[in-house]
C-alpha cells in the first residue's frame, strides 16, 4: 500500500469538497452549465406517473442529451427506473458502470464482431433487420448468451426496423416460446403534433402486430407519445427529450421543468460611437452611441451562428445583471457581442456572468433562434464549460450505509 501519496497524483475533485471544488472551477471557468438533477428526476417522475401502469424507461443517449450520462442514469436510478435507452455500445459501457442492475437496450443494435461487448457490459441490442436478428442468434447459439433483445417494428418513420410483415414472419417463433425477444417496440415520427393523423396509423399499425407477439412487453411512445393518452403507453415509455425539460406538446405550454442553465463571462465592455459596425462582415450597426459586453461564447460552444443579429434581423438574448440583451452582430466561434447599452452603467462588468440559457430564457427559445429544435441544443452544449451538477442526492438507503474508512 503505498502510504506517504504524492499530492499531484491524486485528483484535485477528491482533496476539495463540492462546494470548494465548485469554486475552482467557477474561477477559470469561461462558460458554467449546471445541470440540476432534482429537476431531471422531478420530471421523469412526472412522466412515469402519467404513463402508470406503464413501466417508464429513462433514453440517456447521446451523453444523457448532453446533460451527463453517468450522472443522469445514477440519478434516474435512484428515483426508481428500471430500463435505460443509448444509442451505441460505448454509451452503453457508461450507462453500466453507473447503474449495474438496470436494463439497457442499445438503439443502434447488433453488428457482426459486437456480440462479445453486449455479454460483457450485459446489455440488449434493439434488432431492426432480419439479417440482424439472424447473426444474432448465431452469437447467442455459438455462446449460449441468453441476455435478451428487442425488435423494433416500423410503422411508418422508415428508419429502423423490420416491416410489419417481416414482423409476421416472426410470430411462429415467438408462440413456440423461448425466444430472446424481451421487447416489441416502433418509433412515433410526429407525435409532438397531437392531431397528426400519422399518430393514429402508427398506433393501428404497432398495436396490431405488438398482439401479435404475445407475452412480450411492448412499447411505443417516446415523451411526446406519452401525452397522446394512454393508449399509446402500452408496457413501456421511452421518454428522452422531456426528462432534459424540452417542451413535449409545443402546440401547449411545457408542462417539464427546466434542467440546465448555461453562463458565459464577460470578456470585455467597450464603447461605440453611432454608426460603428460590430463583428465578422461588419453586419450590425451601432444606431446610437453603444455599449457591449463581449462575452466569452460562441459557436463552437453549440451557441449557434444562425441566432447572430444583423442590421434588420434581431438574433438570440441574454439576461445581464437580471435584464434581457440582444446579441449584435455575428456570434464568432469563441465569442459573442451583446447591447448592454440600456443597462445602468456599473451593471456589466468584466468578470461578471451572463445567463444564455435560464432566467426565463428557455431551451426550446434558444432553439427557436437557432433554426433547430430544443434536442440539437442540448446535445450541442460544448465541452469548454465547466459543469456543475446540483442535487441528484442518493437515496436514505444508500445514504445510510457506513462511511468508508479513509486510506
Ligand atoms: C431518441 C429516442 C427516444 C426518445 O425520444 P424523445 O423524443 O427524446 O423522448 C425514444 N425512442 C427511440 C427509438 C429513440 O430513438
């Protein structure tokens, strides 16, 4: 046992406590994204309880939407779910070192040579082609793996999985029993449109061929799908996008809490004389004498280009000392002009921070004057923030065990 330890080889996140780990990082930080927990589990709850008798999965693909997997799934796990979506085996590496016991089914599915890595990290691939399904029962006959796998059935997204008749070819299968098959699952392409006909044919379609697979635990609705009613909630929801707080029913206001808050520093102020231009291509003109701050964000932190302001289009606004600003001119790839020129004098300074995403400022918003949808900004949200994770606390049981001895 190596006793006298060298300080440098143990990470600064183990000598700090939160609060203290939380203000190094806020010191060098250019850009904070908190993710609260709380919020992220308070609205899956929601969801699971309006999806009862339906079990209700958590989808932490693409690194839980940009707010953490590792973090997400433990959190989600503590509050009760059982079942979790990713879309590829490393995520899904990720998601079993966080929640042992789960279930985890990989959208992406099975490819020749991976059969070894979904026994090693136990996981499930979801089949959406019969050329698939068929080399994966070669792996499962070869080493007698039995973890289990789900079909997905298209009914009518044209993305992935077998064709409804395809679908039928299977059925003998599953009635001789001992098939693998641990769940029957389709995609909804509109669910977010409530009156979209599309929904009520993919809801024929899937329930048809779900009866079909007796015995197997079914599931069709992604967190849109959830709001339709009941009768699209069969055994299992797959709600991703509304845990993170995006709006499920935009026709509606959003009934999820918000999950992340983003904050980017002022770099500079300075001053401009009336009829000065701001940016690459000089695109913005200062119509009065004009203050900015400069702050240090920009595309290539996922705030998009498409929400800069030109002379005649207004682009995306952050709030600086509590009031709303408008960005001016183009959002460069590191940093980002914002008007401050209504503000009180002292009330942007260097150093301060700007709030991007939060203080009313919404996800789906920003999406809005980014030309995409509240799930690219999530999963856009770049790598040079410093994270902070709020709540999530383990639950009393967990809580309660002995601390471990020190050393
Ligand atoms: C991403 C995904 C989900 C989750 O969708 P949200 O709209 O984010 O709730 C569910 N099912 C499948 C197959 C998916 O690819």
């Amino acid at each position: 046992m190596n006793i006298a330890s060298d300080p440098k080889s143990i990470p600064a996140s183990t000598l700090l406590s939160p609060e203290a780990n939380q203000a190094a990082a806020l010191a060098t930080a250019t850009g904070v994204l908190t993710v609260d927990l709380d919020a992220i589990v308070a609205n899956w709850r929601k969801l699971e309880k309006s999806a009862v008798p339906a079990e209700c999965a958590g989808v932490v693909k693409a690194n839980a939407y940009g707010c953490g997997a590792d973090q997400v799934a433990r959190a989600l796990s503590n509050a009760g779910c059982k079942t979790f979506f990713v879309a590829t085996l490393d995520e899904a590496a990720i998601v079993r070192a966080a929640v042992p016991t789960a279930v985890i089914y990989v959208l992406d599915g099975f490819f020749q040579n991976t059969g070894d890595a979904y026994a090693r990290i136990d996981c499930r691939p979801v089949i959406g082609d019969l050329n698939e399904l068929a080399e994966w029962d070669v792996f499962c006959r070869r080493t007698g793996w039995s973890g289990g796998a789900a079909i997905h059935i298209d009914t009518g997204m044209n993305r992935l999985g077998l064709t409804v008749a395809e679908a039928q070819g299977i059925v003998p299968r599953i009635n001789a029993g001992d098939h693998g098959i641990t769940l029957v699952m389709s995609h909804l392409a509109s669910a977010e449109l409530l009156n979209n006909p599309a929904n009520a044919k993919q809801l024929a379609a899937f329930r048809e061929i779900a009866s079909a697979f007796s015995g197997v635990p079914a599931s069709l609705a992604n967190s849109s799908g959830v709001f339709l009613g009941s009768q699209f909630q069969f055994d299992l929801v797959r709600p991703g996008a509304a845990v993170y707080g995006i709006n499920p029913t935009p026709e509606a206001d959003n009934p999820m809490q918000p999950v992340v808050e983003l904050k980017a520093r002022i770099v500079q102020i300075r001053n401009l004389e009336r009829g000065e231009t701001v940016g690459y291509g000089g695109t913005w003109t200062a119509r009065r004498p004009t203050r900015l701050a400069i702050i240090s964000a920009g595309y290539a932190d996922g705030y998009f280009r498409a929400a800069s302001a030109n002379d005649g289009t207004r682009g995306a606004e952050v709030v600086v000392a509590g009031k709303r600003c408008p960005v001016a001119g183009r959002i460069s790839m590191d940093l980002t002009a914002i008007d401050v020129t209504d503000l009180d004098k002292t009330a942007a300074r260097r150093g301060h921070l700007v709030t991007l995403i939060g203080e009313g400022i919404t996800v789906d918003e920003l999406a809005h004057h980014f030309g995409t949808i509240g799930y690219e900004v999530l999963t856009s949200l770049g790598k040079r923030y410093a994270r902070i994770y709020k709540g999530g606390a383990a639950p009393v049981e967990a809580a309660a065990e002995p601390p471990a001895v020190p050393g």
